[in-house]
C-alpha cells in the first residue's frame, strides 16, 4: 500500500510538465513554401492534443473530433526533417505539416478495452475511443524507478515506446510486485486473475529512438 500511494503522490505532482523548450519562431499556418502549410501542435501527460501556442491548456481547449484524431495520430511519426527540431514528431495531412512536441511521448494510453468482435484486449490512446487501439500486451507493461511513469510498446514510427496515462498507471500499480525491491522496476504484473513475468528488454531497446 505504501508503494501505491507513493507512486499516486509522484503522478499527481506531474500534472503541470517541466518544458525546457528553447524560444522558437513560427507562426501558425505559416508557408514556407508554395502550397504548403506547417501547424504546431503539443501533446500533455494525459494524451490530449493542443495547439502549441495555446495560452490555455485543458480538456476544453483541446482537440475531440474522433476521426481527426485517428488521421492525426495515425500520420504521426518522428520528425526527420531537419526542421523545427525541437518538435521531435510530425503528422504529415496532405499538404499540412503538422510539428509536434510532447510532456512524454506522443502515444498515451488512456483505456483497456475489449475488441468488439473478439475477447482480445486493446490499449486505447489519445481519446479517440476506439477508433485509436493497439493490441495490450500485460508482459511489456514497464514501470521506470526513476520517475514512476508506466510505459507499453508503440509503433516504431513513433518511437517504440508509448506512455500509460497517469489514472491508467495508478490502476496498474495496484498490480504490481516487485521481487528485487521497490527502488527498482516492478518484476511481475498481474491482470484479469494471470500474473506475467515483465519483460523490459523492448524498453531498453527502444530508448535511443528519440
């Protein structure tokens, strides 16, 4: 209980994000070239989705069209532009090009949900609902000692690696046992009555992409 409650404690002094983001000019919808339009986007801890030079950040300000979102995140990848760096990701729409930054990483799970014509569970990120879901895999599920944060696989375009938003992680914390002590990752997981050996080797891996 006193790990559970320490891990809570850690998630809720995350709610404001530490941005070391050095000034960069743009203007959105800017066009530095013909027929072409660059947009600046900023995703939090939770998965929501701003424009980044949103004065106000919070679920009324952010993006909510399902469909958008899903061809917004399914574009997004890392940045190998060359361009607007600091943005590590982009969403290419057509002739938009979309530059985002992040608190974490651009994928954020926010619910386990049931596929609708199967008993497979799926991870849902970015409130899109359904429409935005990947296959759950309870033995990738990692917890980093350093910061808390709760982290599953992501597609490789993205990186590799996604968070688990703050309720979410705080839920499977509960779950968690840690055989080689509580300063270190957890080493078992348990989830719908199966306890799984955790398995951080893709974490390792994963690390350098971005």
């Amino acid at each position: 209980m006193i790990k559970i409650l320490h891990i809570k404690t850690r998630f809720l002094k995350q709610t404001t994000p530490i941005i070391n983001l050095r000034n960069v000019s743009y203007v959105q919808g800017q066009s530095p070239e013909p027929k072409i339009r660059e947009y600046f986007y900023y995703i939090d801890h939770q998965g929501m989705l701003f424009l980044d030079d949103a004065r106000i950040k919070n679920f009324t300000s952010c993006f909510k069209e399902k469909k958008f979102l899903r061809f917004f995140f399914n574009q997004l990848k890392v940045n190998r532009t060359h361009r607007y760096e600091e943005f590590p990701y982009i969403s290419l729409c057509g002739k938009e090009r979309n530059y985002i930054r992040c608190d974490d990483r651009p994928i954020v799970y926010t619910h386990v949900i049931q596929k609708s014509d199967s008993n497979e569970l799926l991870l849902a990120y970015n409130h899109a609902g359904d429409l935005l879901a990947t296959q759950f895999l309870p033995d990738k599920v990692i917890m980093s000692p350093e910061t808390c944060r709760v982290y599953h696989p992501a597609p490789k375009r993205v990186g590799s690696i996604g968070l688990v938003a703050s309720k979410l992680a705080i839920e499977f914390s509960k779950s968690f046992r840690f055989e080689n002590g509580e300063s270190n990752a957890p080493t078992h997981f348990t989830f719908n009555n199966v306890t799984y050996d955790l398995d951080a080797t893709w974490y390792e891996m994963a690390k350098g992409n971005i």
